[in-house]
C-alpha cells in the first residue's frame, strides 16, 4: 500500500522538474542563442516478489514477479540543433551557422557561447555589453611589413581602434597597362595640333613620398620616327612645379642619380606585346621577364642630406612582362588608352569601419581608402557538446564530460561558418513546448490520482474495525 504512495509522489516530484524545465524554455522562447533542454524519465529499483525459475523437465520456467517503486529524472539533455538566423545590420552581431562557440574571458575563466550580440567598448574591446565579457581571438601584427595572423597563438582580446590612424606609405612600385596605337598617321607637311598628338600618348598618375604628400608622375609616349615598334618614353614628376624634382631613370639595381637620364626606348614585338626596353646608354630590361627601372626625384619639402642635397625618393616602374598583354604595355591597331595605371602607396587615414567575413577575419577599413587586416574571432568545438554546463548569462562551460575544447579559427576542423549582421535566436519551438507540457500536466494529474486511491485504501483498512 504504502510504495504506491511513494510511487506517485515520486511521479509528482520528477514531473514539476520537467514542468520547471518547459517552463525555462519557454521563458526563454526569445533569448538569442539559447538551446533548450530536455528531460527523460527511467524507472527506478524494483522490489522482487519472487524470483525467476528456469524449466524442468516436468515444469516450464517461471518469469520473476517485481514491484516498481517509482520512477526518476534520467537525464536533463541540452539540445544543441541549429537555431534560425535574424538579420540584424549590425555589423558586430555574429552568428554560427554550424557547430561552434564564441570564446569569452569572464575575468580571467573562459566562458562559450551562441549568442553574438557584440559591441565595441569605450576601449574599442569587442565585447559582450551585457556583461562586459571580453570577445576572444587573434590580433594581427605586423612582421617585417607584412600582416600576419597567427591562429596557433593563445587567443587574446579583440581591438578594433576605430579613428586610429594608418601612417602614410610611399610609392614603391607604379604597374602600367597601357596600349598606344600602332596605326602611324600619315601627316601633312604642316600638321596641326590634333594630328601631331596621335603619335604621342601621356600618362598621369597619383604618386605619394613618405610623408603621405602628393605628387604627379607624367610618362609621356612619342613614336620613334622611321620605326614600326618602337616608342620613345619621358618621365617626369609633377611637371606642374616651377623648382623641377629632377626624376631621372635607372635600368640597374641601385638608384638612379640626380641628373642622369629621363628617358627610355619601349620596344614591342610584331604581336603588338612588351619586348624591351633600354635607355640610352644601352642598358636593356626585359631579359627577366619583367620590364622595370628605377625612377627617383627630389622630395622638396623633406629636410636636405647633411651634404646638403634634397632627398631623394624611389620606386620601380614596371611597364609589364615581356610577351604579356593582360597587365602590360601593348600596341595593337586601337586608339591610345590607359586602362589599369596601380601604385602601391597612400596618404594617411583614419580607421572608418570595419568588416567581419565568414572566417570572422575583421578588416578595416580606412579614409585613405586601404583596407587591412585587424583580427580574426575565434570558435571553439567540444568532443561531446551536449556536456556542457550552463553558466547562465548564454554562456557554457567546460564540465568533466565535454571533453577539452578545440579553439581554432571558423571553418577549420569541423567549426562552422560565422554570419556577420545577424544573431541566432532560441532553438525553442513553441508548438512543441506546449504539447510537452500537456502531457507533463497530464502526467502529474495521474500520479496525484494514485496518491488520493492508495490514501482511500488507507482510509478503508482504518475502518475495517468499525
């Protein structure tokens, strides 16, 4: 008599655990990033009656005759299924489309998540707002002027300096790819203007010192008389300028020297592509495979030499390669053009913006219209992800069961891709909470039945003395 009561008060007690778990998820139908739990139910020790006997040759076997005693909570499972994905425009809002958390440092522990509702501090910190957890990755470094982000390194903080400054850098190297028409016009014994310039194209491109100060670099194109493939070139920076800058050319690997040469002869193959080019001395480029000289001027703003003379400033101008056509010098039969002049320097900028992409690389973006890398977000992954505890605030941590975490960069080693203006809302479906509950109220209802029947029995074996 009395195990039924205690059956059903254990009824009673597991089924309000499952009911306080319906009722966090529900509570929780429109917290971003949230993964419901779920509770099952196993039955408990048994009380025997009889035990089992196996068959004689006279009698069959006789099953054991057992008494449950109630039932318990077997597991409260969270469930990690992909929730659906809000897009916000917000540029720090992430999300993880596929397995993965975002690392936090809480004061020092490490903390996991699903909800990216970032934001920049006061320090430029990417952050969680709620709570100031710090995001965690990796912070690009500059290594002997080239970007590196090393995702083998412990992670750190993420700063993103928004109005830093990104110094100016001067021009190193100016790319030509120009055509000048091979047609030669047949001019008259007095020409005018407008015909005399079809044998001759200029060129102007934005150069920069490295002060980050502009400057202009003319290269100026006349047909070699009397031949098919050939090109006189003169080159000269800012050609506007009353004190000249004395911009002199040089085929060899030291730079050229105030006074030496401005000019150079382009020479093309009968397929219209590079061939060479050489300059009056006879020195010749192209036999690398690459057409370049060095071209250096007078920075006339810059403090002198200690012997007194300006400064100079270099960089390579590369016409093209021999043979190439896409990113070249070329002639062919089609009027003069500049369709791709590059170089490679810039002015000074303030960091304007910034982007995360799928690899959750953050990029910035600056007003002097170079981009570069800042940073990376780190994810991590767990060997079984459903061990996890819950550490409130949406965030997890590491238990006994989860196994260590494996932190590494998006897309890498099973990790998901990370969507940039969007938050991954709850995985908790409404319809399906609802119906649970039914039958979790259901559930409570007959346990109370069984304590109310086996109290009734009570009551009648109290009376069998009356």
């Amino acid at each position: 008599m009395m195990r039924s009561l205690f059956s059903g008060v254990s009824g009673l007690q597991n089924h309000q655990t499952r009911m306080d778990v319906i009722g966090n998820n529900i509570s929780n139908i429109n917290t971003t990033g949230f993964k419901r739990n779920r509770v099952n139910f196993q039955d408990i020790i048994y009380q025997q009656l009889q035990g089992a006997a196996r068959p004689t040759e006279d009698l069959g076997g006789v099953n054991p005759k057992e008494v449950g005693l109630g039932m318990s909570i077997a597991s409260i499972d969270t469930i990690h299924i992909q929730g659906s994905l809000q897009t916000t425009g917000v540029g720090t809002d992430l999300a993880i489309m596929g397995t993965g958390f975002f690392v936090l440092d809480d004061m020092g522990k490490e903390l996991y998540t699903r909800a990216g509702a970032f934001s920049l501090d006061a320090d430029g910190i990417l952050v969680n707002p709620a709570n100031g957890m710090k995001v965690q990755g990796w912070m690009a470094r500059e290594v002997e002027g080239y970007t590196v982000l090393d995702v083998s390194s412990p992670t750190e903080q993420l700063v993103i300096p928004v109005g830093g400054k990104d110094p100016a850098k001067a021009t190193t190297m100016v790319d030509f790819a120009c055509n000048l028409d091979k047609r030669i016009p047949q001019l008259p014994e007095n020409p005018t203007g407008d015909q005399v310039i079809k044998s001759t194209w200029s060129t102007t491109i934005k150069i920069y010192d490295t002060f980050g100060d502009v400057h202009d670099l003319q290269v100026k194109f006349t047909r070699v008389p009397e031949t098919a493939n050939s090109w006189n070139a003169n080159v000269i920076v800012d050609p506007q300028n009353e004190t000249p800058t004395n911009a002199t050319i040089g085929f060899g690997e030291e730079a050229p020297a105030a006074g030496g040469p401005t000019t150079f002869v382009v020479n093309f193959s009968n397929n219209g592509t590079l061939l060479s080019a050489e300059d009056g001395a006879g020195n010749v480029s192209g036999a690398s495979g690459q057409v370049q000289m060095n071209v250096a001027y007078d920075v006339q703003n810059a403090t002198p030499n200690e012997d007194g003379t300006p400064v100079r400033q270099e960089f390579v101008l590369n016409l093209g390669e021999v043979g190439g056509f896409t990113r070249s010098i070329t002639q062919y039969a089609e009027s003069s053009s500049t369709k791709a002049v590059e170089q490679d320097g810039r002015t000074m900028g303030y960091l304007d913006d910034f982007k995360i992409d799928s690899s959750g690389i953050i990029t910035g973006v600056y007003s002097n219209g170079s981009t570069r890398t800042l940073g990376q977000v780190a994810l991590a992954t767990f060997p079984n992800q459903g061990g996890l505890e819950k550490a409130g605030d949406n965030t997890f941590r590491r238990s006994n069961n989860s196994g260590m975490a494996n932190i590494g960069p998006s897309g890498v080693a099973g990790k998901g891709k990370i969507v940039a203006g969007t938050l991954e809302m709850s995985n908790v479906d409404m319809a399906d909470q609802f119906v649970d509950m039914i039958v979790t109220q259901r559930g409570f209802q007959a346990n109370s039945r069984t304590i109310q029947t086996a109290d009734q029995l009570l009551q009648e074996l109290l009376t069998l003395k009356r």
